[in-house]
C-alpha cells in the first residue's frame, strides 16, 4: 500500500470517527427533547388538551389517509377476523395447510364512530359445497378466502375485508402493549400437549402476558375440574358453557386491548405494530386502507361498543359431533340490529335460516325441561368431538341430531378487591400469614363479600 493510499485510508477513519461524534452529541440533545415532547403530548391528551404535535401529526394524518378513505364511499364497513393456528403432524411439525379456526368475528365499523363485534360460533352448522359442514371446516378447506363467501352467502353478510391472525401474533401484540388488566372469572387449567396449548389461571385479578391471554381467550371449559396436578391447586369454579364461555371472553378481551392500543403512547410503538402486523398477520387490505383504520379509531367510543354472539340452538350429530344450528327467528334481529344495511335477509333465508330443515331434531326439546343449571363441578366423561373436513352430504332425508339442554351456571362469587390495609408497616411485619398461596383464592367464594361500590 503507498503512503497516498494510507493517507487517504487514515483520512476516512478520522472522517468516520469525527462523523459518530457528531451524531453522539445530535442524538444525546435531541432525544431528551423529543422524550419531553412525546410526554407532554400524553400528558396533555390525556387531560383533554391536544399538544401542538398532537394536532400537526393529526392534520398529516388527516390528509395523507383520511379516515373514510377505508370506508370508499360506504357508511359501514365489516372486517373478518379469523384466529387460527397451525394443525401438526405426528413429529408435532406443523403442517403447510389451513387450520380450523378457533374465532371467527366480524367487526361493523360505521362512518359515524359506531362498532360493533359479531360472534360467529365455531361449531356453527352452514352447507357449502353440497354438503353440510361447520363453518370453521370453510377455513380449513380453503382459508379466509371460502370462509368469507360462505358467510357472504350463508348468512346474508357483506364482508368488505379480512384479518387472519396467527397465535404467535397475538401474544407477540398483547406482550407489546405491556400485557392487559383482566378479571378471570373461573379457575382455568388445560394441558395439550398435541396442540401446544397450555392454560393455568387462577380465578381473581390478573395482570396478563401474551401466553397467559392467549389461554384466556381458548379455553372453553374443557381440562381439569376438581384439581390441576401439574400447579397442585384445588379447582373451585370453572365455566360448563364452552364455546358460549370463550366467545364471552374474547369479545371482553377484545375490548380491553383495544382501549389500550388507542392509547396516546401507543404511536411510539407504530413500527413495532407493524412489524408484528408484516410478519404474523394476513390481510387483503393495503397499507394506505390500514392506516386509514387507524386513524379511524381515534374516533370509536369504546364504552358504546355493541357485542353479541350469533343465536344458535345446541345439538348433537353422530356425524359432526356438537353442532349449533343458526335460530331462525332471533338471529336475523341480532343481525340486523349490529350491521344495518349490510344484512341481506334474503340471503340469510336461503342459506343459514333454511338448515333447521336438513336436520331433525329428537322429540325432547329445550322449553319441556327448562335451561339446566350447573352444580358443583364434577368429573365427567367428555364424548368424542368430530372433527371432519367431509361434511354431510344433503340428500332428501334430514339427519337426525338431539338437542343440547342449555346451562346456566350458577354465577361464582362476585370479584372482590383487597381493600388497602389501614396497619402500620410495623404491624403487618410482625403479623404470622395466615393463609398459603394455594388458598389465596377460597376466600372470594364466600357469600358474605359484598360487591366494591
């Protein structure tokens, strides 16, 4: 190497090193006021008062992605959302094909900052194909796509958009967001080796996690009753109602993250959402429809969000195992009342409404015995869940199902928050405790708490 070349090779370090004190000295000055000014602009908006630029990025918002530009001249938009994980081989190696999915919802988004969050069963029966099926086999056959034409065509709902999420984005966003403030109602053990799922929640307040919420939102009853041997805890209360349970949880999961995502200090985390949203998340929306969504959001009220669950009657098949047969009477009104115009009756008279006639339902009926109400839990045999793809073919004779009495559990005891003690540090410290972490629970379950005010 000669001594020009040498000269020019120090020269670049020293320019390299010279150019990293610059940017050292830039970045040590400007990301304090830049804190200062993202944690004034909290602050502000969370009193009420728009900082200035709180306003000057709602005003670029505003004009680079409106928030109607999603809605492309519609007053109402509907979104499927479809959760769904991987189906595994014998190896537990996941298999390159769609899975059943385990949520179906439809979010109603109207121009006028309404939302509403429709339900749609898992075990829901509909015909596509020629054959009778569950609507989450539409997921399995031919992914978000089929299911979104059989809901289209089934149920009389237009579906403008779809989301498919995967579990692994769904505890990477709550972990994110910091973890989600819940009160978990029952007791929740579950252990499924094969599936990868693995629940243990104790009932009370609870603070959480991406795998903790994402075993709030799946279980549905099923798992251990009286006592989980891998925490060595005694089960006082769990949910009978299954699905109807789960769906309960999500929708008020649902909420709860979305009041926290529309949290002011949420933007500084924008390029991890969508990092997460790149990588995990399916969507036949562009980026530019996205953002327009979330500048939409701003505008929700949270608190008059409306949600409910498709109305169906439970049964039994011997070729498709628990089943939910769409009620004809009440399901059009629940439909209509959340989607407006975006509800086709008629569609819904040909399709969902008329598969009450393809099925038989035995002579014991729901009103002779009245709604059955759960009593202390007990082990029982759990029958067999069909899980097949094929469906039933339609022919003249309907197939014969018996029906599922509804449960209506006995409510556990209402939550109770610790009342902050009135002691001195002093005295608590020389206080013996009188209870184990195992029986931390036994005392909400008395009926002489009372309800905080």
């Amino acid at each position: 190497m000669t001594p020009k070349n040498l000269l020019s090779a120090r020269q670049q370090r020293l320019r390299r090193r010279k150019w990293k004190r610059v940017l050292l000295i830039a970045a040590a000055i400007l990301v304090p006021i830049l804190s200062a000014i993202a944690g004034i602009s909290v602050h502000l908006t969370l009193h009420g008062q728009k900082s200035l630029p709180v306003r000057l990025a709602e005003r670029v918002a505003n004009w680079f992605v409106p928030p109607d530009y999603a809605f492309n001249g519609r007053d109402r938009l509907n979104i499927l959302i479809v959760g769904a994980d991987y189906d595994y081989d014998n190896k537990a190696r996941p298999l390159p094909k769609p899975a059943r999915s385990d949520t179906i919802l439809i979010v109603s988004l109207s121009r006028d900052g309404e939302a509403s969050i429709l339900s749609i069963p898992r075990d829901t029966v509909v015909r596509f194909n020629g054959k009778l099926h569950k609507i989450n086999a539409a997921h399995a056959i031919g992914g978000p796509e089929l299911l979104r034409q059989v809901i289209e065509e089934q149920f009389g709902i237009q579906i403008h958009h779809f989301v498919q999420v995967t579990f692994d984005a769904f505890v990477k966003l709550v972990d994110l967001v910091g973890g989600i403030d819940l009160f978990v109602e029952y007791d929740m053990h579950y252990d499924d080796n094969w599936g990868k799922l693995h629940i243990h929640l104790q009932r009370g307040f609870q603070h959480l996690n991406g795998e903790q919420a994402l075993g709030f939102v799946r279980y549905r009853g099923k798992g251990y009753r009286r006592f989980c041997p891998k925490c060595k805890v005694k089960i006082e209360h769990w949910d009978p109602r299954g699905d109807l349970g789960r769906i309960e949880r999500q929708q008020q999961f649902l909420k709860a993250l979305a009041k926290k995502l529309l949290q002011p200090k949420m933007v500084m985390k924008l390029p991890q959402l969508v990092s997460i949203a790149h990588q995990y998340v399916a969507t036949d929306m562009d980026l530019k429809t996205l953002l327009s969504l979330a500048n939409f959001a701003r505008q929700l009220n949270l608190d008059s969000m409306k949600t409910a669950t498709l109305p169906g009657i439970g049964a039994r098949s011997s070729f498709l195992g628990s089943i939910v047969i769409p009620d004809r009477e009440k399901a059009p009104q629940v439909l209509a009342e959340l989607l407006g115009s975006t509800f086709i009756p008629s569609l819904w008279e040909q399709g969902a409404g008329s598969v009450s006639g393809a099925v038989r339902v035995a002579a014991r009926t729901r009103s002779s015995k009245g709604a059955r109400v759960a009593r202390k839990p007990v082990e029982e045999e759990e029958l067999p869940d069909t899980q097949t793809v094929e469906g039933v073919p339609l022919n003249h004779e309907p197939i014969e199902v018996i029906p599922i009495e509804p449960i209506s559990p006995q409510p556990p005891p209402p939550p109770v928050v610790p009342e902050p003690s009135t002691q001195k540090p002093e005295e608590q410290r020389s206080q013996p405790p009188t209870t184990s972490p195992e029986q931390s629970f036994q005392p909400q379950s008395k009926p002489t708490e009372q309800t905080p005010q």
